[in-house]
C-alpha cells in the first residue's frame, strides 16, 4: 500500500545473468526502476570493478513494489509476485540467477540454471564485515560470467 510505481525489472532480455534483490526502495519506487538508490548505486560500483556491466544484465526483484516505511516484505507479498518472476525467468532463460540477500533466496529454482547467493548489496555497504565477503562474492561471479561467455 502506498507505493507510486511497481518496479518490474530492466535489462536486456536475452541477458546471460539475472539478479533478483528483495523489493524496490524509496528511489525505485519513485523511478519505477530497480537498484537505482544508495544500494544499487553501491552495487553498480562494485560490478563494475569487476567488470559487470549493469546494463548487460536484467536486474529485478522478488516483489515488485515498495513496503510501507521501506519493512520487509511480507511472506504473503512474495507470493503474490512470484508468479510474475517466475514468468520473467522463463522469458530471460538466463543461465546465472544472482540472489541478493535472504528474501532472494525464495527465488524459484529451475533446473539448468545456476544460482549464486550474494550478501545484499545494502548490508554489504553499512557493515565492515560484509563488504569484504561481497567483494570476494562479486569477485567468484565474475569468474563463473567468464566461464559461460568463452
Ligand atoms: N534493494 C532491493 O532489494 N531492490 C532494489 O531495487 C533496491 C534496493
């Protein structure tokens, strides 16, 4: 309730790597796109270290608006929106699914593509002791995006 825009996703549709994060902030929810505030500007930065390029992947969430004073979602939310995720994957068919923090990790599994299970990108930037373990995360993904272009 409240929010001004669903935030459905963006990329390229025949994007090799999907990332899936939790649910759009205030910045996404005035935009209507995904990552565009303080944790996706963080998360951009890092890929981007590592050579991902954001506009190479399609990048969403598992429930596609804004909560109330930026909570959680709520079990019942993420099984709304499921179904529209997993319509999203079947169209994309990417062959790596980034799962950013533990809401992601609800993502449904479809056989043949991986998944690869990152910190999120908004605790990695507050606490010390994530960003080190992000980076190595970012780091191994962009070995295993290596692996599936060459
Ligand atoms: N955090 C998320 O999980 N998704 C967004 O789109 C923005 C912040």
């Amino acid at each position: 309730m409240g929010a001004k825009h669903g935030v459905p996703g963006e990329g390229p549709l025949d994007a090799d790597v999907m990332l899936v994060g939790q649910n759009p902030g205030a910045e996404e929810d005035e935009t209507g796109r995904p990552f565009v505030g303080r944790a996706g500007k963080y998360l951009t930065g890092v890929l981007a270290e590592y050579g991902i390029k954001r506009e190479d992947l399609y990048i969403t969430n598992i429930v596609k608006h804004a909560s109330p004073k930026n909570r959680k979602p709520y079990s019942d939310e993420i099984a709304a929106c499921l179904p529209y995720l997993e319509t999203q994957i079947s169209l994309i068919n990417p062959k790596i699914i980034v799962l950013l923090g533990a809401a992601a990790k609800q993502t449904p599994h479809v056989t043949g593509i991986e998944y690869f299970e990152v910190i999120h990108p908004s605790a990695a930037m507050r606490f010390p002791k994530f960003k080190e373990k992000f980076r190595l995360q970012i780091a191994e993904l962009s070995k295993q995006i290596a692996q599936i272009e060459f």
